[in-house]
C-alpha cells in the first residue's frame, strides 16, 4: 500500500517550503503571501531502504523498485476554512483521502514573512487548524444524523448507529478529536469512520518548521509546540526547511556531512517517513528475482496470504505457501543458496504473520 501523506497548516507556515524540501521536487511555488497554494501539490517519491539497496548488490539485479510515498501540499487552512473561508472547504476534502497529515507549524520570528494573524503563537495557530478540522468533522456528521433520522423511520436497525452517532457528535462538541473516542474497536465508529473519513481521526505529525538556529537548541517556541504535541498524542519532530531544501542537490556523503554539521542525525524526508510508517503501523517486505529487487508497504500483523495479495491477486486466491528468509540472514549468508545449505529458509503457510524486513518467494497455483 502507498503512504500518502497531506501537508497542512496556516499560510505562511512553510508549508510549500516543507514539501520541496521532503520531496525534492522544487515544484510548489514559494511566496509571501497567503493562499500561494491553489491546487494542491503532489509528489511522489520513492521510499529509499538500504537493505533493499544492499539486496540488489548481494542478488545482482539491474532493477530496483522502491515503495512509495505521496506528498501532497495542501493549501493553507484560515479560520473559518470548515465554513469555506480561504476556499476552505475545497481544501478540507482534499484532506480527507490522505491516511496521515503532517501539520506545519512555525516555530521562527521573521519580520520579512508575515503571518496571517501578525505574531507567531504555535499555541494559537495549532488550536485554529484543529478547530477547523474538528468543525469539519461535526458537519458532515450532523449531516449524516439528518439521514439516519429519517432512514430509521422505516429501518428500526438502524436505531443503534445514529444514537450512537448522537454520542460521537457530543464527544466532537466537547473540543475533542474522533481518534481520542475512548472506544476505537466500537464497530459504529468503524462504520461512520469509513464513510465520513473523520479528519480527527487520522494520525497526526506535528513539524515544528524552525530557523537555522532553531536545529540545535530548542527555543521557547518549539518548546510550546512540543509540549502541544504531547497533549494532543501527536508525534513531533523539529526541521528546518529552508535547510532541508540544500539537502536536494548533495551526493549521499555530502548529506552526511551537512547533517552532522546541523546537528541533525537524520533528514526531515526519513524522519517524517519513520514517524508515518509508526503511526500508521506499516512494515516493508522485500521479493527478488533475476530482474529486480522490490519493497512492499503493508500494515503489522497482516498474514502471508493478503500479503501476496498485494501483488497480485491470483497469489492470494491460489496461495501455497510462502519460502521466507529474513533480510539480516540472507544479507549473512549472502544468497538463496547459502540460506538454503544452512537451513536457514523457511517454509511458512497461510497463518504466518509477516515481519518487517521478510525477504519472500510465494508459491501459488490458479
């Protein structure tokens, strides 16, 4: 399954600077001034994993596939966006297909980039987007009770699902996300989740997006957003765009070394990823043959045959079993012959979980 990912925040945030310095595209236009975003930007980008690099070296494939992440550049959120204010709601909607947001906040004073309200507070600028998420969320739930309400009239057994529904819009009213219901397995939720796509239920990366000087000690804003974070159970992390963007046009080595320098130990790209795949409890396994090496996204937990599923549905359908090797062994013995003179290959059936890292062959018939 491919990450997607939307990049929210108010204007002027950093935003577009954040995602050409994720992305490397260098395609969405920086300006000084809010709504410089229109249509969202997207960008796909491929999700490098040395052990994959290392797989390809080690089987000698010509043809590496990563998986991949979609970025998308949202535009910037204003107070009353859920009521359409700044084209509000064009842009919520496009929030919704995301499976995790990155939220923006600036964490830098800087008298030559306004700001929408004229000061930088992240207190303020993260309660105003979780407003307007939350706000979003409650119409189109007060939207599907109106049905539910004259559905029930001739479909009793819909009774449950819109009290409930009565319950979920008091727990929104009360200022609180649809991800902190007390009862997530609740199959009501699961039921309107996947329908309404909650914009409060979706994990949340908060990207405190700071001045040079802001990398290597935190200051008193980024403090208050860390601490925001926190409270809300968001994962947090510190870059700094501007920075991030150099990163575009260095070799591997130089990367390196300019990291150390800022003293940074990873990329904002790796370390948005990592926080995503955590969040959204995704693991990679790898298949090989003689063209090519290639990484799979799928969530922890999910057993052999879905997994095989997801290259092809005839693996799934006509599943035998599935020759597993885990990469740390493979890399060790240093190819399919060695793994196999060793017994170090295993033959695992249709209630084998795969683990993160699984070097896999599946054998089917159909």
């Amino acid at each position: 399954m491919g990450l997607k990912i939307g990049i929210v925040g108010l204007p002027n945030v950093g935003k577009s600077t954040v995602f050409n310095a994720l992305t490397g595209a260098q395609n969405a236009e920086v300006a000084n001034y809010p709504f410089c975003t229109i249509q969202p930007n997207r960008a796909i980008v491929p999700l490098r994993d040395p052990r994959l690099e290392r797989l390809q070296e080690l089987v000698s494939a010509p043809n590496i596939i990563y998986a991949t992440i979609e970025f998308i550049d949202i535009a910037g959120l204003a107070k009353g966006a859920s009521k359409g204010e700044g084209l509000g709601n064009q842009f919520l909607g496009q929030i919704r297909d995301v499976d995790a947001i990155v939220h923006v906040v600036r964490c830098f004073d800087d008298p030559n980039i306004v700001h929408v309200s004229g000061e930088v507070n992240p207190l303020e600028d993260i309660e105003a987007i979780n407003l307007e998420l939350a706000l979003a969320d409650l119409e189109q739930l007060e939207r599907k009770i109106e049905r539910l309400t004259s559905d029930v009239k001739g479909d009793k057994n819909l009774i449950p699902l819109l009290e409930f529904a009565r319950t979920l819009k008091s727990h929104l009213e009360a200022g609180r996300p649809v991800s902190s219901y007390p009862d997530e397995d609740d199959e009501h939720l699961e039921a309107l989740e996947h329908e309404l796509r909650f914009l409060t239920a979706k994990p949340v990366i908060l990207v405190a997006n700071v001045d040079e000087t802001g990398l290597a000690e935190e200051g008193p804003l980024t403090g208050a957003a860390k601490e925001i974070a926190a409270r809300q159970g968001s994962d947090f992390l510190v870059l700094c765009a501007k920075l991030e963007e150099e990163l575009g046009d260095m070799t591997a080595g130089e990367r390196t070394e300019f990291l150390q320098l800022a003293g940074v130990e990873e990329s904002g790209l790796n370390q948005v990823v990592s926080k995503g795949f955590a969040a959204l409890n995704l693991i990679s396994f790898f298949t090989k043959n003689e063209n090519e090496v290639r990484a799979w996204n799928i969530p922890l937990g999910m057993l052999a045959p879905k997994a095989a599923g997801k290259i092809h549905t005839d693996f799934e359908r006509g599943f035998i079993r599935a020759e597993v090797v885990s990469f740390e062994t493979f890399e060790k013995y240093g190819g399919d012959a060695a793994v196999k003179a060793a017994g170090q290959m295993r033959s695992e059936g249709k209630e084998y979980i795969v683990q993160d890292g699984d070097v896999i062959l599946f054998r089917f018939n159909v």
